[in-house]
C-alpha cells in the first residue's frame, strides 16, 4: 500500500474512534442526567391566606406550583 492511502487510512480510523468516544461519553452522562432523583418533591415556599403554596419537582426536574389549603 502506497504513503498517501495508508496515511488517509490512518487519519478515517482515528477519528472514527474520536467519534465513537464521545458518543459513549455523552450517551454517559445523559443516562446520568435522566437517573438523577430530584432532592425533594414536595417544599413549602409561601403562605397565601390560610393555605400554603407548595412547589412540586416532577422527574424531569421541571417545578410546579400549587395551593394547599386546609379544610
């Protein structure tokens, strides 16, 4: 095999495995991401009136407001 194509060989399977690294990396910390649990769910903020305003962590860390008011 001549220099030219053995050298474009060379550089075609260096960055394939470039690309495959940083494909399992990133797919790495994504399924860390999605696993990780909000630290709590429920948390009082505010007071209203006679009712409480809670805010909500749903999985996707995403918060939520609402009115818990005493019966």
């Amino acid at each position: 095999m001549n220099k030219p194509k053995r050298r474009l060989r060379m550089i075609m399977t260096t960055f394939s495995c470039m690309i495959a690294i940083a494909s399992f990396i990133l797919l790495a910390f994504a399924v860390i991401k999605d696993s990780a649990e909000p630290v709590e769910k429920f948390k009082v903020v505010d007071k209203y009136k006679n009712c409480t305003v809670v805010r909500y962590t749903d999985p996707t860390n995403h918060w939520h407001y609402l009115l818990h008011c005493g019966l």
